[in-house]
C-alpha cells in the first residue's frame, strides 16, 4: 500500500499494480485483495476485485485522503493530483 485514508466507516488503500492496474481498495478485515494472482478487474472465487483501478498504464499511486464525495489520490507519474468520484 502507498497510502491509507478513513471516512465514516471506509478504509481506503492505494497501491501500485505489477504493470499498470494500480488500484484503490476499499479495506475490510479477512478479505484477501489478490495480490499477486489477480490484478486490475480480473476475478476469482475468495479474492476482492479493487474498487477503483486504473487499466494498463501505471499512474504511480502514492498518498490518498477522502472527504464526503471523493478519494483524493496523488500520482508520482505525471505528478497530479486526481479526484475519484465516492458515488
């Protein structure tokens, strides 16, 4: 994980994939995110797909915070900050 925020009662993670499919994961005790049998949208039977991924180019999650509407997470590529709608 690169970055950990709360909100109410929602853990969210940001971390990189192996190449591309960095992803946001919403935290839950006792789920298992995959790593590294599945990435991106890839499902399989007792693993969590990522609530939020970003396809085959790497954005280089690192830091993220939340507020009522979005997650805020800041990419070490193209040095930005993006906002991801909560909704």
């Amino acid at each position: 994980p690169q970055g950990l925020s709360r909100i109410d009662d929602m853990l969210y993670a940001s971390e990189h994939g192996a190449s591309g499919h960095d992803e946001v994961n919403v935290i839950e005790e006792g789920n298992n995110y995959g790593w590294p049998i599945i990435e991106g949208n890839e499902q399989q039977e007792g693993l969590v797909t990522p609530w939020f991924e970003v396809g085959e180019t790497s954005w280089a999650p690192s830091g993220i915070a939340t507020d009522e509407r979005y997650v805020y997470m800041a990419t070490l590529r193209n040095e930005r900050l993006v906002a991801i709608d909560r909704e």
